[in-house]
C-alpha cells in the first residue's frame, strides 16, 4: 500500500537539501593566493622579495594582514603594494615582505615558511674577498660613545608602512667605490671574527656632497658618535633603512622628509675612520643588504 507519510517526509527532505546545496552555492568562492618569491637561489647578502598574490591579496580582503614569512630564525611583516595600472586603468595589489639575506649566513638550503606553505631557498657564498688594513692603536677597537650603539640600533629596527621609495635606488656619492660589500678583513695582522663590511664606502674628497639614495624620512641625526662619526639614517619604509657614516657636515634634522638626490651633508673622516670617505649601509629588516643590488634592481 502506498505510504503519504513518508512520501511527505521524503519530500520535505529533498526539499531540505535542495535549500542548502543552493545556499553552498551561492556562497563566494574562497580568495585564492599564491605565494611568490624573487628568486630561490640568492647570494649571501642579496635582497628577495616575497609577494602574495591572488584575490587575497586585494585592499577589500588583505591576506598580508594576518600574514608573515620567518626565515633564519627572523619574522617578516607583510604590506600593500599597489602595482601599476592596467591598460583599463586598474590597479592590482599585492602583499610584499622584503628579506635580506644575512652575508654571513652559511651556503646551504633554507626553509621560508609563508603561512602553511614551505619553500626551500639555497643561498650561495657572496665570493667576499679579504683585505689587509692597518690602524693607529687609538682606532684599533670598536669603542662606541654613550648612547651610541643603541642609537643605531633603534635606527635599523624602524618599521613603517609606508613605502615612500619607487624604482632603483642612487648612489649616494659620484666618488668611486673603495670598500665592498661583505669583505673579511685583517687588522694590524688580525683577522676580525663575526665581522664582515656591512656597506659600501665611497672615496670621497672632505667636503664633497653626500645625497639621499631615495625618499624616506631622517630617523637619526648622530653628532660625535666614536665609532659611527657623524651619521644620518633615514627610513624608507616597509623595512628598509638607509645609513651615512662618518659625515663631515649634515644639513637634515630629525623628522625630515627627503627626496632621492637631495644633499644631507658632505663627506668627512669622523669616528673611526683612517680618512675621508662615506660608509653607506641599507638595512632590510635589521640586516644588512648589498647595497649594490639595489642601486641595479626595483624592489
């Protein structure tokens, strides 16, 4: 005999399901995103770019937020970067963390973790060669004045989010380059330990124009610093920190805002310096960066 009953409740059932699987479905798709990195195989000291692209990464649904990347024991904040426009005249935006990788970092394979994901990176020697100086005993020795090193390194820790650079960064002198980046070196017959050159010096002449390498705001403005000399850092944006040793004169103030090219000071010979020249540093998240990669790359 035919059963009403349950062809009733058999129905409301198939009615009931037919209601959810639409509600599923008209439900927005997950945001996709893709997690991106310049390059896998670097050098010891080259900058890398990690990016998350993807409908996650828009201004209405940021996935960088949330998100960070860790890499040799070091966490990295995510930002907005607006790319530029289309042909439509729409802009996308993606989410980027800068990296630098230390120049004392072991050659090997690295993991960089981005949220669950795992992408492995092999870092290959930078090729730093070794230089032989020799010193006075008064400047034999990494003495620092009061306040000093905790100056600079409150410096190097600026973090903010606006990106206030575009395109390749300027060498800050038109001198020649005398130093490199990432050398060892002997002192007085001596082999520094846990050292390497964390710049690049430029041989000015005293009193030649040092400029600003891009736009970003003086954080430090550092008179008779022992080691350091006279020194401005100014703050890029997003990480980067860009520093001036041993100045001569300094014509910037704390706070202000600066273009790529315009003049902070001359170059001179102060703190521990054996003559007149400019140790030009870029910081990348508290580590120093090849600065020359920069002046030949966009970031």
């Amino acid at each position: 005999m035919f059963d009403r009953l349950a062809l009733s409740r058999a129905r409301s059932t198939f009615v009931a399901l037919a209601a959810a699987a639409q509600a599923l479905w008209s439900l927005p798709l997950p945001a996709l995103s893709a997690v991106e990195v310049s390059s896998r195989n670097v050098r010891q000291g080259d900058t890398i770019e990690i990016s998350l692209t993807g409908a996650s990464a828009t201004s209405d649904n940021s996935a960088g937020a949330n998100a960070s990347a860790t890499f040799n024991g070091n966490t990295y904040k995510f930002f907005t970067v607006s790319g530029k426009p289309d042909a439509d005249g729409t802009s996308t935006t993606k989410e980027t963390a800068l990296l630098a990788v230390p120049a004392d970092l072991d050659p090997g394979k690295y993991p960089l973790k981005v949220g669950d994901e795992t992408i492995s990176l092999t870092v290959r020697a930078g090729l730093f060669p070794l230089q032989h100086i020799r010193l006075a005993p008064s400047k034999d020795n990494f003495d620092t004045s009061a306040g000093e090193e905790e100056a600079i390194d409150k410096a190097k820790a600026t973090l903010s989010d606006e990106r206030m650079w575009s395109g390749p960064f300027s060498a800050p002198s038109k001198a020649r380059t005398s130093t490199g980046f990432g050398l060892k070196r002997m002192v007085n017959g001596r082999l520094l330990k846990d050292y390497f050159h964390s710049g690049l010096d430029f041989a000015g002449a005293l009193g030649s124009p040092i400029t600003a390498c891009a736009g970003g705001k003086v954080v430090l403005v550092g008179r008779g610093f022992k080691l350091h000399g006279n020194t401005v850092a100014i703050d890029h944006g997003q990480g980067v920190v860009s520093f001036y040793i041993h100045m001569n004169s300094i014509k910037v103030k704390e706070g202000d805002l600066v273009k790529q090219g315009q003049t902070l000071g001359t170059v001179g010979q102060t703190g521990r310096a054996t003559g007149p020249h400019l140790h030009f540093s870029i910081y990348v998240n508290k580590v120093a960066a090849n600065p020359s990669n920069w002046f030949a790359s966009s970031f």
